[in-house]
C-alpha cells in the first residue's frame, strides 16, 4: 500500500526547517573567546643514556605542577591581531556553511512537500531561512578586514586551562613539528624540547609554541648534574612562567599558623594561599582566626620576585574560672596533666581543653572547657562510687545484655529455631549460670531447646 505523502510531509518537514533556522540565525558564531590550553610533551631523550632517560618524564611533569598557579594569559598585540584574525576566517566559514546547508535545506523542502499550498508555506518560511543566512554571511565578509590592528597588548585577561590529558598525568609524545601537534591536538601553548648529557652534566632545551603566532614565543637551556636536577627545574620556573603569563609577575605567597585563618588582602577576603600581581606597589594584609589576636602586615611587590607574607597569630586571652568539688579535695587532670586538687582556678586558653576530677570513693567527672566560654565558677557535687571498677561495670554490662538475649530467645516459637539458635541457648545457659542464676527450670529448658 502507497504511503500517504501527508504523513511524509508532517514529519519531515518541521525537522528540515527547524535545522535551516537554527543554521541561520546571525551571529550564531560570535561566541566570546574561548580559554586557551596549554600542553605540555615529553622531551626528546634520543642523545640521553638510558641511566638518565626519565629526564624526559620528570622535567616536564614538576615544572607543569609547578606552573599550576597561572591562570590566565596576557597575549600580545600580534598574537591578538592574530587570534582576531583566525576568529573572524572561523566566523566566514561557519558562515558559508551556513548559507550552503540553508539552501540545500529549501530545495528539499521543495521537492519532498507534495501539497502546493503546504508547499508554498513552508518555501516562505525555507527561504527567510536564507535570506537570514546570506545576511550573516554578508555581515561577516563585511567586518572582516576592518578590525583595527591592537597598538597594545589586549587589556583583557584570557582563561588559560591545562590540556585533560596532562592533567590525567599523561603527557605528549615527543614533539617534531609543534604547529602540527597544536592543530591536531587543539592547543594554543605547547612546552616541548629535548635534554642532552654534555660534559657530565644534564642539558635541557625548552621551548613553548604558540598556535596563534605560528612559531616558538620562548627558548630556554639549563644545565644541571645528574643529582641535582631539581635545581634545574626551579631555574625554568620564572621565565617559562613569564612567557606563558605574557608578562612579568610577582608571586606571592601567604603562609599561616593556624593554617584556618582567614585572609583578607587590601580589604577583601582571600580564600587562596597564593596571588599574582603584574604592577609594583604596596599591598596589606590581615590574618584572624578564632582564638587568637588578629595580625596585620604590609607587603612590597615587585614583578620579577617572589614575595613571602607569613603570619603567626597569638593566642587571645580566654576567660579563667573557679573550680571546687564538694566534698572538696578532688584531683584536677588538664588534658591528661595534674593541676592540683579542688579548690582551684582554671586559667583561660585558646584551644579546648578536658578537665577529670577524681575522688577515692566517688565517680570521675569530665568537663570539656572551649575557648572563649564565659563560665562563672562552677562548683561540681560529686556522686559516691559504688565500689566496682570499670572492668567490672563492663561486665556487668555485657552479662545483662545476654541474659536480655537468652529471654529475648525464650520468646521465640519453636517453628523459628534452627540449628544454629542450639548453640546459643546453651552459650545463653552458660552466662545465665555464671552470672549467679539458678533457677534449675530455666536453665534445663536453655540446654535442650
């Protein structure tokens, strides 16, 4: 039986037009720039002795872990005019495309709708679809070209992200053609080079490619010995950092002891350990922590060097009490240590502290005391013992709770006992036993289920 033509229609042609619209809507290809991505590859090891071929591996791994605090990029005027350059051919081509799938969207329609008045409709609606994208298109090809040159580097910040990959721990294969990897691998910074033996000593070359400028921005060589190649890495740091930065920093570092305190730089609150800054001045910084007195300092930054800003907070005066016992004459354990026996005072502290009192013939109180509590003083009426120990409160314990068990059994039709449930009725015998019973009726029934 011939398919009904209609029914082609009603399907077909909503998903045809929805596809052409949603090709041609302008400026479907303007997005904001996207974050660059910085990879980094093994070193080229062909002139390094086997003894010392995880150079490759380990320069590149450290020094990326120890480059993990660059965040953004700071790219040039070329490489702006540049990645400008290359957005806009992206945008044209997106474009075209656009126009080509429009148009080939409206002769389907043209053909498939067998309806002339459906036909006529939906032609209308497929032809607007063009008309949208050669509009695009001709907006594209006319802004292209008339950007002006950047006189400057780009004012604005661009994200800068680690390849997945090395961030999973894996890295590049060594690199002969850096262009090439950037392209197929999708990255804008690559870090490639090779390392050497010459002379005893290990000699690294580094360089960092640029996608957007088509050649190498940096080149780096570092000596070391075999046994000191970490020296080697932390030479690398500040220029491979700077290069792939875009322009001289300053990097500082904030250390603080409790390591929970809260920062604040220049007034507002910093919840990092480290910051960058570009331009030299005079910074403040503030410290505080509950507990302890808070901490100021000021900090001169200079692009090119390493700034370290430590704080060490001092404990605030906590308020202190009086502690008594009645009956008094209790002995007093600060956090394990003897303080003396009750009447006594407890001098205030910055932390949390336990206080034990102990008595001959009467039960051991715990206090927990925490900074900043305000307590008046406190007088603590101790409960006489009863004479056992705390094995033996343990035992008695445990021996109630399988008499508890052994009746908790006794309760049991005799459709739910099993095999196993023998066994412990004659454990639960044993322990009702021990434990002083001797009511002969319970124990016989205990014994034989």
């Amino acid at each position: 039986m011939p398919k009904d033509p209609r029914r082609i229609r009603r399907f077909a042609v909503p998903v045809l037009l929805a596809l052409a619209l949603a090709q041609a809507v302008p400026g479907f290809s303007q997005a904001t720039r996207p974050a660059l991505v910085i990879a980094w590859a093994e070193l080229d090891s062909t002139a390094l002795g086997d003894e010392y071929r995880n150079v490759a591996v380990l320069v590149p791994r450290q020094l990326s872990t120890a480059l993990s605090f660059i965040e953004y990029r700071y790219p040039g005027a070329e490489e702006s005019d540049r990645a400008t350059a290359r957005s806009a051919a992206a945008t044209i081509e997106s474009a075209r495309v656009a126009v080509a799938q429009s148009r080939l969207k409206r002769d389907l329609v043209a053909i498939s709708v067998l309806d002339p008045a459906m036909r006529a409709s939906d032609l209308a609606a497929a032809d607007a679809a063009v008309v949208a994208a050669e509009a695009t298109l001709a907006k594209a090809l006319a802004t292209a070209g008339k950007a002006s040159p950047a006189s400057k580097a780009d004012p604005d910040a661009v994200p800068l992200s680690l390849w997945p990959d090395n961030a999973q721990g894996k890295l590049l294969p060594v690199v002969v053609d850096p262009a090439a990897v950037c392209a197929e691998k999708k990255v804008d910074l690559l870090v490639y080079g090779s390392a050497r033996l010459s002379g005893g000593f290990i000699t690294v070359d580094l360089s960092l490619h640029v996608a957007a400028l088509g050649r190498d921005a940096w080149k780096g060589t570092d000596h070391a010995p075999p046994d000191w190649v970490d020296g080697m890495i932390e030479a690398f740091v500040r220029p491979l950092a700077e290069a792939a930065i875009g322009k001289g920093y300053a990097l500082v570092r904030f250390r603080a002891s409790p390591p929970d305190a809260n920062l604040t730089v220049d007034g507002k609150a910093f919840a990092g350990s480290r910051a960058l800054f570009f331009e030299p001045g005079l910074h403040s910084a503030k410290a505080s922590a509950p507990g302890f007195l808070e901490a100021s300092t000021s900090f001169l930054v200079t692009p090119g060097a390493d700034v370290p800003v430590d704080f060490s907070l001092d404990p605030e005066d906590s308020v202190g009490f009086a502690l008594s016992t009645e009956p008094p004459g209790a002995a007093v354990h600060i956090d394990g240590i003897g303080a003396g026996f009750t009447p006594t005072g407890i001098e205030g502290a910055a932390f949390s502290r336990i206080i034990r009192l102990s008595m001959p013939g009467f039960e051991d109180v715990q206090l927990i005391v925490r900074p900043r509590d305000l307590l008046e003083d406190r007088t603590i009426a101790l409960v006489p013992s009863d004479g056992r120990t705390f094995n033996d409160r343990f035992g008695g314990g445990k021996d109630a709770f399988y008499r508890s068990l052994g009746w908790f059994v006794l309760s049991l039709p005799a459709t739910a006992l099993s095999g196993g449930l023998f066994q412990t009725f004659f454990q639960t015998a044993t322990v009702y036993r021990n434990s002083g019973g001797t009511d002969q009726a319970v124990i016989s029934r205990l014994e034989t289920g």
